[in-house]
C-alpha cells in the first residue's frame, strides 16, 4: 500500500466555521498562498454555496493556486453542485467535495430522509461533479455514528459513481481512537472497488482525539487526513496540520509515512493565520506554541544546552523556528543564566556569576520571567563594566 498521505488542509472552509475566525477574501488568498508554499495537496477554499463572498474567494484561490488542488465543499443539491462547479472552473486542479449525512439520527431529525433516498441523492451527486471533473470527493457526514453496513453500501455506490476519495468523518468528535480505526480497517476490507479511491479521515477534537483518530485511521488504511493549521474548525476544532505531520515526521521509526509538507514552513502557517484572525495561539500548543520549545527549568536548561536531544524530539529549526528558547526563571540554574548571559554580550567569572545569580533568583521570585532587558538592567546596576570572552567561566 502506497505510504504517502495526502494533506487536506481545510483551514479555509472548516477552520473558518470557528467563531471569531471568519476571514476576508483578501486574507484568505494569503493564507491559501501560504498553504501551497507549506506543502498541502489539497486546500479546501470555502463553501462557495454559503454566500456570494465565498463563492468569489474561492474562484480566486482556484486562478492563483497552481501547485496545490483547489477544492469547493457543496452538499449533494444541485444548486449547491452548480456553484462548485462553477467556483472551482479556473482552478489547476480542481476538486468537487460533496457531503450528506449518513448516521440515524441526522436522517431522522436533520433531512427527514429515508437511507435509500440518502444513496440515491449522494450517487447523483457524484454522478454530477464527475461530469465536470475527475477528481470528486464524497463525505458521509457523522460517518463515526452511522451504521458500517450502511457506509459500505453508500460508498461503494458512490465510488462506482465515479468518487476518487471517501471521506469518514467523525463530525462530533465522538470517536476513540480504536473505534475510528476498526471502522476504517472495516470499510477498507469490505468495500468491495475500495482500490478505486482513497480513504480519508475528517476528524473533529471535542474530546481531544482528533490527531490520534485521524493516526489510527492512517494505520488501518486512510491515505488522505484532513485538518487545519492550529487546529482551528467547528467547536472545539479539527487535528491540527502541524501535529498530524510531525508526529508522522518524528515518529519515522514507527509509522513509515511520508507528506509532501515542508516542515520549515509550519511555524510561519501558525503566525500568519493567528496575525490575519487576531487569535493567538494557545503558549502550550503543541509545536506551534510559544512554550513547545521553550525551556525553564535549570535541569532542563542544562540538558538541552548540553546536547538538545535531553529535552527535545524535534529542532525547534524543523519547524521553522530559529532557536529553542531558554527562559529565565525561578527555576533556571547558573549555567543557563551564564549561557543566556553570554547571549547578551556578557562574559562572567564564576563569582560575579553567583552575585548576578542572587540577584536574578530574588527578582524571579517577584515576577514569572526575567526578560533579557531585565538582565541587562541588573547587569548595569553592577560593576560588571565590561563585554570580555577573556573572563568567561560558563561558557563549557
Ligand atoms: O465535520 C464534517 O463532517 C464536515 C464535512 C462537511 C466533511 O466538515
Ligand atoms: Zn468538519
């Protein structure tokens, strides 16, 4: 089975469903511009149905995006069809992605449609987008709680219908991570043109398995994840880009997969969505956030000072970050204080070191973090005059 994973990114469509993170067209053809230097295959550009704005956003994505496919979400109503169709037509590579919900309980209360009339709409609909283009995309909306025997006969249909992708979302983020992947080794063996199309997994993070759902499916046979740079998508989000490929990344020895993202361009994803929405990211978010490579315990900081490889499973430089970031703290050591010290220009003996030390820990003692303008302060405040390497004791 071929190890490449395909990238949907659907920070766009998806991630845009957030609240407060709605986007202008001119933002959203910046960050499309950026997913595409990032690597995705696929970027999800809007909802082209949902208003005239996204309509024209993602025609215009389609006309500039050359390397990445363009992709137009749509339900399976032609009037929805004929707008992504229409939206994605100047686009290299275009993609039609149509959905209806598969599970029960969105038949009987959300369309009051039987199963059989679920089929038939979703057949035509592919049907109709494959008349257009080759690549098309079929979704069973709450896939993760809709009865298996019921996906098997709707995706095989759909696939027969000309579907190049399945896509098995778990849209309430219901799902634990070895459900999700038995569904999916489900579907793989028992779909019977399954070698026809690829298997993708949407997942969503209300119980904060998103990332390992969407790395089970990947085991179990998916080859396609979709997800949004910092996690951002409806409620509580969906996996996020930057976790899913450097897990897969990091993780080599254990999971033999490869992406076509270049890792060095992740950090600048995260800051430019979080600059264009005005939403920071979380500190403690994982490889995107301002502590994922930030160190302040002392025995840490000598560690990772020492060789990185103590404390850390990725370069901070991976990721596109230049440095990890020793923080002075109440925590911090000497020798991490001398390093940081040495960053500044300043040189010191072992005993000016334990007098600037002193007086470091009562200032840390006082406030979370000692800046760098702190440090220079307390240093100017002593008779420590001079920048000289002659007199280093901590550089070692
Ligand atoms: O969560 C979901 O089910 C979706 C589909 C439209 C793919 O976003
Ligand atoms: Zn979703």
């Amino acid at each position: 089975m071929d190890s490449h994973i395909t990238i949907f990114d659907t920070t766009l469509r998806d991630g845009e469903q957030s609240p407060g993170y709605s986007m202008n067209k001119q933002e959203k053809v910046q960050l499309a511009l950026q997913l595409e230097k990032l690597g995705v295959d696929v970027i999800e550009a809007g909802f082209p149905i949902a208003s005239d704005g996204d309509y024209e956003t993602v025609r215009e994505i389609g006309k500039i995006v050359k390397k990445s496919s363009v992709a137009a979400l749509c339900r399976t109503r032609y009037v929805d069809l004929e707008r992504a169709v229409s939206a994605v037509e100047l686009a290299a590579k275009p993609r039609i992605h149509t959905f209806i919900a598969t599970s029960d309980i969105h038949l009987k209360y959300k369309l009051q449609k039987s199963r059989e009339e679920v089929l038939e709409s979703a057949v035509k609909a592919v049907e109709f987008a494959k008349s257009y283009y080759d690549d098309v995309e079929f979704s069973a909306e709450d896939a993760s709680r809709s009865d298996p025997e019921y996906l098997i006969e709707i995706f095989t249909a759909v696939i027969e219908a000309g579907a190049t992708t399945i896509n098995v979302p778990d849209t309430v983020g219901y799902a634990l991570p070895w459900e999700y992947g038995e569904l999916i080794k489900t579907l793989n063996e028992n779909i019977p043109n399954i070698d026809q199309a690829t298997i993708s997994v949407h997942c969503h993070n209300d119980l904060g398995l998103a990332v390992a759902n969407s790395l089970m499916a990947v085991r179990n046979g998916a080859r396609q994840i979709e997800c949004t740079v910092n996690g951002i998508g409806e409620r509580a989000g969906n996996a996020s880009l930057e976790e899913v490929v450097m897990a897969i990344e990091t993780r080599k020895n254990n999971m033999a997969y490869t992406t076509g993202i270049n890792t060095k361009e992740i950090f600048s994803s995260s800051q430019l969505l979080a600059q264009i929405t005005g939403k920071g990211v979380q500190p403690n978010k994982a490889i995107v956030g301002e502590n994922a490579f930030a160190h302040e315990a002392g025995i840490h900081q000598h560690g990772v000072l020492k060789n990185p490889l103590t404390y850390e499973i990725m370069t901070p430089e991976s990721v596109g970050l230049t440095c990890n970031r020793i923080v002075i703290g109440k925590h911090s050591g000497r020798f991490a204080l001398g390093k940081k010290l040495e960053e500044l220009g300043y040189f010191l003996n072992k005993e000016d070191l334990n007098q600037i030390y002193n007086e470091v820990t009562k200032l840390a003692d006082k406030q979370k973090v000692v800046e760098d303008k702190d440090l220079i302060s307390i240093m100017a405040n002593t008779n420590y005059s001079k920048k000289n390497p002659d007199n280093s004791f901590v550089a070692g």
